[in-house]
C-alpha cells in the first residue's frame, strides 16, 4: 500500500478540526476469524501483569491484523479499590471458554493462587502449545462517558472449524534422500545402447 493509499483510508470519514488524532490501535468491533497467536503471562514496565493472548485475522479486510487481549486476576486495583466482581466473573469466563475451545479444561482450582501474577503464569503455562489453533473473536464496544475517544471493549469467542492438517512425510519433500517412484521402477543394470 502506498503512502497516498494509506493517507486516503485514514482520512477517510476523518474531521481534521474536531476528532482526535490519536485513535485506539486494536481492530474495528465485529467478528473475526482468528489463529491463536501468542498466549503467555506478561508484564509490562509499569509493574502490572496480565495473562495475554494475541489473535491473528485469518481472513477478510483486515487478514494478518493483531489483537492483543490482556487480562488480570488481581482483586484490587493499584490504589486498593476492590475489582468489580463482575469484572473478575468475565475474565475468568474469557478463559474458561478460551481452554474449551482449544481443548483444556480449566476449573475452579486453576485460580487457587496466593497472588494474580502466579494465575497468569500457571494459566499461560497450561495453554502453552496450543497456538495455531482457530477460533472466532467478537469484538464489542460501548461508549466511555469519562473518555469517548477510548470506548470500552469486551470480547467473547465461538468455536471455529479447524483447518485440514496435510500429513507430509519425510519421503514427500523434494529434497528427501528417499527413491522417487521412477527410480525404484528403473532396472537395476542400464541397457546397451546402439550408439555408445
């Protein structure tokens, strides 16, 4: 894409004397087809920590864009305010239904830790190696009164279907030391040719 193409497609709906020109970085709200990416415990300079996941778009106008998605099981904030139970049931659900969807069970005793950041470290280590894997990512936005400029975002996930593994073998490759069909079928001895 060209610098002009890129210019057009951001200013494009854009009111250079009103709206922000900072704008969130994540994908539009709607459904996505995605590969589960990345799935680790982060920590960011800040000190906070989060279970993360990162999701690829697989198909459609955005193909090859990231979301990342961040979530914390701590129960108070930084200045010692309880964390809304709600807030707490959600991400716990978000996780929950990320595991069946990949194939791991998660329960109740995967969040029986001292502490948020061993959560996000044993959560991310049972998901570990299941990236690769498709699932369908909702995004949703509401208005945020204090800041309007950064709506708020939730997500919720759908099982997708999985692409067909092509079982390759060694022998397949073109590269591979083994004999091609051609050759095992060739006599052993060349034939005497009449202009040798």
């Amino acid at each position: 894409m060209s610098l002009r193409d890129f210019a057009n497609k951001g200013l494009e709906g854009f009111d250079a004397k009103n709206d922000a020109i900072s704008t969130p970085q994540g994908l539009p709200a709607g459904k996505y087809l995605v590969a589960v990416e990345k799935i680790g415990h982060r920590v960011f300079d800040s000190g906070w920590d989060a279970f993360g996941v990162t999701f690829e778009v697989a198909e459609g106008e955005h193909t090859g864009r990231k979301e990342n998605v961040n979530i914390s099981f701590a129960e108070t904030s930084k200045s010692g305010k309880p964390i809304p139970d709600f807030v707490l049931d959600r991400n716990i659900k978000f996780v929950a239904k990320l595991g069946a969807l990949l194939g791991v069970d998660i329960t109740g005793d995967d969040f029986g830790y001292d502490n948020e950041t061993d959560i996000h470290d044993h959560l991310s280590q049972k998901l570990h190696g299941q990236t690769g894997k498709f699932v369908n990512l909702e995004i949703v936005e509401r208005p945020n009164k204090k800041d309007p400029s950064s709506p708020f975002r939730s997500y919720d996930l759908e099982e997708a279907e999985q692409p067909e593994i092509i079982d390759v073998t060694e022998n397949d490759l073109p590269w591979s030391d083994a004999p091609t069909p051609q050759e095992e079928e060739a006599p052993a001895e060349q034939p005497e040719l009449p202009f040798d």
